[in-house]
C-alpha cells in the first residue's frame, strides 16, 4: 500500500555519473547515441546525461562539442527528462564564474535539452548554490539541491537538516543526498532519510556509490 500510494522513481546515471566513475567520462557520443531510445521506454524518472566531468572530457580528452552531445541525446530521449549534474558557481568548471556567465549557462543548458538541474557545492557552501539556482528556477527548470554526505565531527544529523532547510529556503524542487564517497552505511540512511522525511515535504532523492 506504502509503494502504490508513493511509489519509489528511479534516475539513471549511467551516462554521466557511471561514465565518469568507471570511465574516466571517455565514452563517445557515437557510443552513447545507440541505447538512447530504449532507454527512454524504459520509464526512468530522469536520466543524467552532462555536467560533472563530462563537459570538461568532451573538449580535452574527446575533441567533441558537448552542446552538440547534449541536442543529439535530446533528439533522441524525448519522453524522459535529461538531468545534468551543476557544480553551483563552479558550473561544470574548477572555479568559481560570475553571476552573469552563471545565468547565460544556466539558461543554455535548457534550452539544449536539459529539464532538471541536480546543484551541488562540494563543502555543502549554501552561498554557492543561490545565483545557480536563481538561474535554473528562471529558465523554467526542475531546481534540485544536492547535500553532499560525509563523516566528521561537524557533519552530524543537524548539519545535514541545516543545509536542507537553507535550500529549500532558496526555491529548490526536490532534495538529493548525495553519498559521493559510498560513506552512507544503512543505518545512517535510515537516521537521515527518517529526518528529512519527517521535516520536508519536498521529493527527496538518494545517490549512492559503490566502493567494494
């Protein structure tokens, strides 16, 4: 009755996440375009496609144009969303842009075919999250705020509740917690997951890796 009534989605990240992971983000478009209808029969809730590593491996290591991949995947997933993971004010970069180069990313990205924007900030920095999400929310993009999981003194269940009722505060659609570092041990998921549940009533994701 728990699953009719609330039913678990699911988001791939083979494309962007798996790529980068296990790949290095080598894979090249002419290897992606193929399995890309049958994905999007498949019924994901979303599918991560770009951002991340994947920008930066398109023009260093691939010679390709990433806009070019984004619109040809787009051509081909029209059903199911594209999601791309947003570094905030580092885009998909390793510094911080202006608030004007921000927007005009921001904006392109959906217009070549991006719909949801998973934002996340590495030291959970909330002041790095607002000019992207002001950006996403202004090209009529799904905002979802990403809370990077990790173990320390000052990482406690009240951090992590903190930084989520900041995000929320900016706009945000839905709430990821990000377990980058495969860090997020079963009970550990249960304490947190049962909190956020019980203190937002936005959609709540949960991205893992595994690091056996």
């Amino acid at each position: 009755a728990l699953l009719k009534n609330r039913p678990i989605k699911i988001t791939d990240t083979t494309l962007r996440d798996g790529n980068q992971s296990l790949w290095l983000a080598r894979l090249r478009t002419e290897d992606i375009l193929p399995i890309l209808p049958k994905m999007d029969q498949i019924g994901f809730s979303s599918i991560e496609v770009w951002g991340g590593a994947i920008f930066d491996a398109c023009l260093t290591f691939l010679k390709e144009d990433p806009w070019q991949r984004l619109r040809a995947i787009k051509e081909r997933v029209p059903k199911t969303p594209l999601q791309m993971l947003l570094r905030g004010q580092n885009l998909v970069g390793y510094r911080h842009y202006s608030d004007d180069v921000v927007h005009k990313f921001v904006k392109l990205a959906a217009k070549n075919g991006i719909d949801i924007f998973r934002i996340f900030d590495p030291l959970n920095d909330v002041r790095n999250f607002r000019t992207a999400i002001e950006a996403a929310k202004g090209a009529g993009a799904h905002v979802q705020g990403a809370v990077v999981y990790t173990i320390s003194p000052v990482h406690t269940l009240e951090h992590y509740l903190e930084i989520a009722h900041q995000l929320v505060d900016m706009g945000i659609d839905s709430l990821c917690i990000k377990d980058r570092t495969a860090l997020l041990s079963p009970s550990r998921t249960h304490s947190l997951i049962q909190e956020l549940k019980k203190n937002f009533s936005l959609p709540l994701q949960l991205h893992c890796h595994y690091a056996g």
